[in-house]
C-alpha cells in the first residue's frame, strides 16, 4: 500500500520564488505586497466592508500570507517607474529580506512554515487590533509580512531592519499620495474636462 500523496506543487513554486529573490527586485515587491493588502483590505473578501463589526480568522490571515507569495512572484516581471528615496534603514532592510528569503528556502518545506507560522500570528494580531482603520491595517500588515521573511532562520529581533520596512512602507506611501499609479491600476478620472 502506497502513501498518499499531497499535491505541495505550490511549497514548491514559493521555495523557488524565495530562493531566487535578489536585491533589486525588492522594490517591487515592497510596492507589489503594499498594493495587495490595500487592494484586500478593500475588497468585499475583508469581512469587515460587509459588517464592521465582523471579526478577523486565519484565513484571512492566510489570505494576506499568501500576497507576499505572490508579490515575490511579482517582483521578477515588474520594475516600479518610481521608488522612495532610500535611506540607511531601507537598505539594512532589503539586503535582510534578500538574506531571510534565502535562508528560508534552503530550509525547503520547512522554511516555508516558520515563515508562516510567524506571518500569520501577527498578521491577525494586526487586523484585530486595529479594526475598522484600514490604513493602520495595511501598515502594520505590510510591515510584519516583509519582516518575518527579513528574519529568516533568525529569531532574534532586528530594531534595524524593522525600522528600515517601516520607512519603506512611509515612503511607499508617499510616492503613491504623490500620484504615482501601478500598471494595472486604472489612472484616476483627470479633473480636466474632455
């Protein structure tokens, strides 16, 4: 009698992905992974856009994960036109998400769960305890997402490196309050008639 076997093909494309993650491709993943928490955080799969009062489980928080997987993706095929200013922290921070990334896929399957099982804890603290504020939602979302995978094998906190995502993350905001637009996000009706 045989064992049955799971189908871990997507374990498999998100190892791959984590392990050929570089440096440069760090900034679209930044703007990538913010544009898809915002873009849920909005969408009518976020319980609380039906009823505010609605709580949060894992599978949203499972949902969220699953963005940074697919951001990583993302970010091989995508160059933004327009980033924030960098600074020290910011730096400090990629080359750690580089460095975690890789580190959690020489890990294989079991890299793959220490990130989430530390991602999807604080992703749900994050929801809940800032329901009903979407913008603090979206900044407390994307700054655990990318530094439980800048942590890495590691366990011990980083001020640094925590400090340089949030800095992305207020950049990041910035250049998109400055009217930068992704791609694949209509521009907005111009205020010029036609």
């Amino acid at each position: 009698m045989t064992e049955p076997r799971f189908d871990l093909g997507w374990m498999d494309d998100v190892i791959r992905g984590l392990h050929s993650l570089t440096g440069d491709q760090v900034p679209a993943l930044e703007i990538t992974l913010l544009d898809a928490v915002v873009d849920w955080l909005f969408s009518p799969q976020n319980p609380q856009n039906a009823n505010p009062e609605a709580g949060y489980d894992e599978s949203h928080a499972g949902t969220l994960v699953s963005t940074m997987f697919t951001a990583v993706d993302t970010s091989r095929t995508f160059l933004p036109r327009q980033e924030p200013a960098v600074t020290d922290a910011i730096t400090a921070a990629r080359t750690r998400i580089v460095d975690g990334a890789h580190e959690l896929s020489a890990q294989g399957p079991e890299g793959i769960s220490i990130l989430v099982s530390r991602a999807m804890p604080a992703v749900l603290a994050e929801l809940g305890n800032n329901s009903g504020e979407k913008a603090k939602q979206a900044h407390g979302v994307f700054v655990y997402l990318l530094y439980t995978l800048a942590l890495g094998t590691r366990t011990e906190h980083d001020t640094v490196v925590m400090d340089g995502v949030v800095e992305a993350f207020v950049g990041w905001d910035g250049v998109l309050r400055g009217g930068y637009v992704l791609p694949w996000r209509p521009l907005p009706p111009s205020d010029e008639p036609a």
